[in-house]
C-alpha cells in the first residue's frame, strides 16, 4: 500500500449499503475478542515507565495470564459465547497451558504479532513480512489451524502491512476502528474484510484510558448492543467486546463483564459468533461494499 490520503476501501455511508443478513434473522452478530497477550519482563511494557524491569507493569498483565484468563474462559462457557482469542505467539512457548484451555474450548486463534512489546512500526522494515509469515506459522503449529484474522499489537501498520497479510491469504483484519459492519478492502492479488473493533466496548479503553468504572462498563456493553440491536432491524449490526485478562479478570470487575453478557443472552436474533465466521458469512451475503 502506497502513502495515501484516506484508507484502501470506498466510502459507502451506511443509509447507502446493501443490506446484510444475519444467520436466522439475527440483528446483531455480538463478537468477543479476548486479548491472550505477552510482554517480556526485558523490554518496556507499552505506555509504561519506559525502563526495564516494569515490575508494576509488568505484574498486572501477568496478573491476566495466571488468573484473569481463567475466571474469564469459565464466564465464556457458562453463558455460551464462542471467543476469538487475539494471540500474541510468543504466549505459545511462555503459557502453553492458555493455548491448550482455548483449544479445549473450541475457540478462534486470530493472529497478534509476536508480543505486545513489538508493534509493527518498531520492526525492522525488511523483516515485517518474515515477522507476520512466523507468526502465523507458529500459531498453527500451537493449535493446529492457520489463522484466518490479524490485529497488530496495538493495532499498529506500516504502508506494507495490509500488502503482507494479503500475501497471506487473511481472510480479515481489525485493525481499522472505522465501522459497525464489515466492509472489503482493496488489497494486491486478495482482498481483505475490515472487521469492527477499537471504538466499541473495549475493557482497556475504557477503564484504563477513559477511567470506567465497572459498573460504567458494563453499561457502555448494554448501551452499544439496545443500539446496534435497534438498527438490527433494518440491517445486521456487529457488537465486537474487546476483553484482557488483566482488565476484565480481576475479582471486582469479572461481575460487571458477567452481567452484561446475561443481559446479552435476553434477547432473541442475535448471532453469537466468531471472527472469521462473521467475515465468511459476509463475503457470501451478496451484501458486500
């Protein structure tokens, strides 16, 4: 991708769009995200003190990895959403443990680079491909499936990213925080579905950044989901709620996630699904823009 004005993609106002159809009439397909990160002790945690070791830092990202992922697989079985894991490779070799509870739950692994200290702007130019070739690699050999989805650490690119992840074949990409639906983007030889992410309910926007608290999380999940459900009606809607282990895991916020989801599980037409299976269903909808 050459430096451009605006994105690879046509802008489509949503009152202009074909309308997309959900499976079984749903009005929104609700997508969790959980963010199965790491970050070496060695190098500087992102946003942090910017010297090593963080500890303070550090810890509570550990924190996500030895506790928070565990009360959170369990809430995701219970109430009976699929998940998308957002996987930094390098957690394959540290926790094999947390890649083998996803396996045994049956999860999605989209790809997240290698670690969270790594975003693809600080990688040397001529090894961005091999970066995003390795991650992918490593994940299937992990799981035993290639992944289907990308988002860059911190959802960082360079004008080659999107170039490389279409030589891989991605079927999606939710690094663009532009849109409530999916939509295609223009790449070389394969083109991409952007996925909705970012600027929806997001655990560590929104308590960490914008200082939520837990009971303001959990309503800014209920809010964002009686709006898309609404517009459902004359279009399907996707509800993307990105979750850490270290922000959503902790013992006075795991609550606020549970009861939001609960309120979720209310309501009839809605399609609880996985990354990729939103962006198959799309592609073959007709509806594509």
């Amino acid at each position: 991708m050459k430096p451009t004005l605006t994105g690879p993609f046509d802008y489509v106002p949503l009152p202009k769009r074909p309308k997309i159809k959900w499976p079984n009439g749903a009005r929104v397909a609700v997508w969790i995200i959980l963010n199965v990160e790491y970050f070496p002790l060695d190098q500087p945690i992102p946003k942090g003190t910017g010297h090593t070791p963080d500890v303070v830092g550090w810890s509570k990202r550990d924190y996500g990895n030895r506790v928070g992922f565990w009360r959170l697989l369990k809430l995701f079985q219970k109430y009976g959403f699929p998940v998308t894991a957002n996987t930094n490779v390098d957690i394959c070799d540290a926790h094999p443990e947390i890649i083998q509870a996803g396996i045994d739950a049956g999860w999605e692994f989209m790809a997240h680079g290698e670690s969270n200290s790594r975003p693809m702007h600080k990688i040397d130019p001529d090894q961005e491909h091999s970066v995003i070739k390795n991650t992918l690699d490593k994940l299937e050999s992990a799981t035993g499936k290639r992944p289907k989805g990308w988002m860059g650490p911190g959802m960082h690119e360079t004008w080659n990213t999107l170039d490389y992840l279409a030589e891989e074949k991605l079927l999606y990409c939710a690094d663009w925080i532009n849109d409530d639906q999916p939509y295609m983007m223009r790449t070389p030889g394969h083109e991409i579905v952007s996925m909705p992410y970012g600027e929806h309910p997001h655990d560590n926007g929104a308590i960490n950044r914008m200082h939520y608290s837990p009971a303001e999380f959990e309503q800014m999940i209920k809010d964002a989901f009686d709006t898309l459900y609404e517009e459902g009606a004359e279009t399907g809607m996707v509800l993307p709620i990105g979750l850490h282990p270290f922000v959503a895991g902790p013992p006075y916020r795991i609550k606020a996630v549970e009861r939001a989801l609960e309120y979720i599980n209310g309501f009839d037409h809605v399609w609880k699904a996985t990354g990729s299976e939103i962006a198959e269903h799309y592609l073959k909808s007709g509806s594509t823009f």
